[in-house]
C-alpha cells in the first residue's frame, strides 16, 4: 500500500527528470527526520545522476554527521553566500519535515521569489500549501516513511541502497523514539521491514545516534532531573527550566538537551511535560503529551509555535520564569483533559 496518489508521483518525476539543479531544504535546528529525509533524497537523485544540494537553514547535532553526505549539507546560517548561490540555480526545490514556510526562519526570504518547481513532503497537522505539489500525510510517523512511499511512488524503489535505507530509518527511528511512540500504525513496521531487507543497519543507527553522548550531557541530564523538574501531579504535568548559564556550566552542544522533554513522561499518571530553555531575547519551548492532551494546540496558542498532538514546541517572547509561569496557569486550566 502506499498513500501518495499515483498522479502525483507522475508529476513529481517529470519535474525529477525536467531539473538540472535540485535543492533540498529542511526546517531549522533539523532533526533526525529533517535530515535523514533530506539526505536520502540528495542519495537518490546522486544515483539517478542529478546535481542537487541539501541547504539547511541550521546546524544539526552531531550524532547525525555519521550519515552519507551529512558533511556537505550547506549551512545558510553559516554559509550564506553559497546557499543562496545554489537556491538561485534551482529550478526544483523539495522542502522537508515542516509545514509552513516560517520554519525555515531567516532562510524563508530566500524563498520569496522563486521561479524553480516546488514540492513539500511532511507529516505535521495543517500543511500550508505553498509548493506546486504537496504530499503530506499526518498519519505517517515521520517525513522519511513519506520519503520511502515518495521514492516507490516515482518507480525508484529498487534504488533504494543500504545508505538510503540508513537515513530512511535514522528519521523513523528518531520521530518515533525506535518505534516507541507514534508508530502503531502498521504501515511504519512494513516500511521498517522493507529497509531492513535492503540493508538497513539497526544497530549502527542506535549506537550513533543514542549511544554517543558525551559524558557532560548525561551529568547535564542528571543534573536536571535531580535539580530542575517541577512535578505537578494534580494536574498530570512537569517540567524542566534551563538557564543560559547552565548550557554553559555543561557546556552544551547542539542535539544535548534532545529528549530530555520526554523523560517526565515516564512519570506514573504524567501526561504533559515540557522544556523551557532560556535563549536571548526568548525561551525556546518544546512540549511531549500522550493522549489527546493537545500538546500542539498549546504551543500554537500560547507559545508562538505548533506541531504534532503529541510532539510540539514554538517560542516564549519573554523571560525564562515568564513562560514558565504561562505553563503553570496553562495546566492549572486545562485539569479537566485528565482522566478521572
Ligand atoms: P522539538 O520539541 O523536538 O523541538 O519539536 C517537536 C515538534 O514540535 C516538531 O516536530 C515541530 O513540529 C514542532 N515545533 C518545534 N518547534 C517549533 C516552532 O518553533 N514552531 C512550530 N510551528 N513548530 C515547532
Ligand atoms: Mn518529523
């Protein structure tokens, strides 16, 4: 079974095979999903013989860099001049794992004015449609289960090699915590099987991407168990606060505090967790819900953000104890959601 119409794949090729430059563009901070999704396109359109760059508007952390090409992604925070270079010569973008231009953040002005062809791929509530073809399906458990269904919908399944399959499920892996939430649906383990017959290596995955921390992240994360997590068990929530002088005391570094918003959840009868980190000018927020508890409805309204039911983060224009404060009122309001 596979859920992208047969006439979008169609078209989606003929702009494949109509393009010389093709771009690859995945949100800002990009996660495992982003990236895994992004490079197994590049890989793809490498075997079918096709220029095409992945242009990320942000770094992505270290445990991803194992991946093939992961070095040569352009970073436009970083490299500028070359990215817009290489958006100029486009004339097929694919944007990934997002689903409103604004995720790109700065880079979005790039993008005002652009005569290439377009195609978005994702998997978040309410795709804006700003591409010439969208495929998006917010049933799938991440961007790279569309991608696998994206690459089989254009007749290029049997290219799908051990590198493809690799990144493929690095971002299921990563979107779905390895398989552990949202992934009950069926199709997730079929694609998951499919990889793994074409080479996938499980093992690898999980070692490079869970089993290469540096020691200061698990001091880090001890230090934020023990230190800052605030438990409300009346209201089935927690959260942890992180100031700017402690990502210094740990010295972090991009990818650190991944995951760590999901650790409360593991609490019995807690079911709404989130993280607050304090940035300059605003505090970046992530929020982890289970159930219908509406982690992105909250981040949308309150928190300048969006995403997943389950899985959602924005920003706070304001200080650290400011938008924990909102948290506190928000979860005091929403006591009715629990289950009694
Ligand atoms: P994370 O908490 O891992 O950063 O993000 C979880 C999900 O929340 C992402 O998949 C994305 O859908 C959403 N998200 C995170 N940050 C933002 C944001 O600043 N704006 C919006 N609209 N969504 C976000
Ligand atoms: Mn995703």
């Amino acid at each position: 079974m596979n859920r992208i119409d047969k006439n979008i794949g169609k078209q989606a090729l003929e702009f494949i095979l109509n393009a010389k430059n093709i771009i690859i563009i995945p949100h800002n901070n990009p996660d495992g999903d982003a990236v895994g999704s992004a490079l197994a396109l590049k890989l793809l359109f490498n075997m079918i013989g096709k220029n095409s760059e992945v242009i990320a508007p942000s770094d992505f952390p270290e445990s991803l860099k194992w991946m093939p090409e992961a070095n040569n992604v352009i970073l436009y925070n970083r490299n500028k001049n070359k990215a817009v270079k290489a958006i100029k010569l486009a004339d097929l973008i694919f944007y990934v794992d997002f689903n409103a231009i604004n995720r790109i953040e700065k880079m979005a002005k790039e993008f005002t004015d652009i005569k290439a062809n377009t195609i978005l791929i994702d998997h978040h509530p309410d795709a804006k449609k700003f591409t010439d073809i969208l495929i998006s399906d917010t049933n799938s458990s991440s961007t790279s289960e569309l991608i696998f269904e994206f690459i089989e919908s254009i007749g290029k399944i049997d290219i799908i090699d051990k590198d493809i399959a690799n990144c493929i499920l690095t971002g299921i892996f990563t979107d779905t915590g390895i398989l552990n939430y949202n992934s009950s649906n069926p199709q997730t383990f079929n694609i998951v099987s499919k990889l793994l017959d074409i080479g996938a290596e499980k093992n690898r995955i999980i070692d490079s991407v869970y089993n290469n921390f540096s020691s200061n992240r698990m001091k880090f994360m001890g230090y934020c168990l023990n230190n800052k997590m605030k438990v409300f068990p009346e209201f089935g929530a927690a959260y942890i606060s992180i100031t700017k002088e402690e990502l210094t005391q740990f010295e972090y570094q991009p990818g650190d505090i991944e995951g760590f918003v999901n650790l409360p959840l593991s609490i019995k009868g807690i079911v709404f967790t989130g993280i607050f980190v304090e940035k300059s000018g605003f505090t970046k927020v992530s929020f982890r819900s289970e159930g219908n508890y509406p982690a992105n409805s909250i981040a949308k309204r309150h928190y300048n953000g969006g995403g997943h039911l389950n899985a959602a983060g924005g920003k706070y224009f304001g200080t650290l104890d400011e938008s924990i404060a909102k948290f506190e009122e928000i979860i005091a309001e929403n006591k009715c959601l629990l289950k009694k």
